[in-house]
C-alpha cells in the first residue's frame, strides 16, 4: 500500500483502498473490482485482505 494525499491506495496505482471496500460491501465480487480496476492485481487485492484479517485477528 501507498498513500496519495493522505489516502490508502494500492501501490504503483491511484486507486484507493477504500474502492476495494465499499465494493465488497455492496456485494460485489473480487473479480467484478479487478475488472473495474485494471491496474490492480489479483494479489494487492489480497493482499490488502490479508492484511486486514491480521489486524482485526491482533485485536481478538
């Protein structure tokens, strides 16, 4: 991950973390946010999952 003025986006990319998020969380699929975000790899997507799973796991 980078920063791009202060908010999280995928590194070499400006697409910032929370797109990922809020298309989950309308529903939609891992591949339907790669096919709208070209410049996103398959593995910074989970990457960035991966990531947020040790976090909430940290606070357990």
């Amino acid at each position: 991950m980078e920063t791009l003025g202060g908010t999280p986006v995928f590194a070499g990319t400006r697409v910032p973390i929370q797109a990922f998020l809020d298309h989950l969380e309308a529903g939609h699929t891992l591949d339907e946010f790669l096919e709208d975000f070209p410049t996103v790899t398959r593995e910074q997507a989970i990457g960035v999952l991966e990531h947020l799973k040790a976090l909430l796991l940290a606070e357990a």
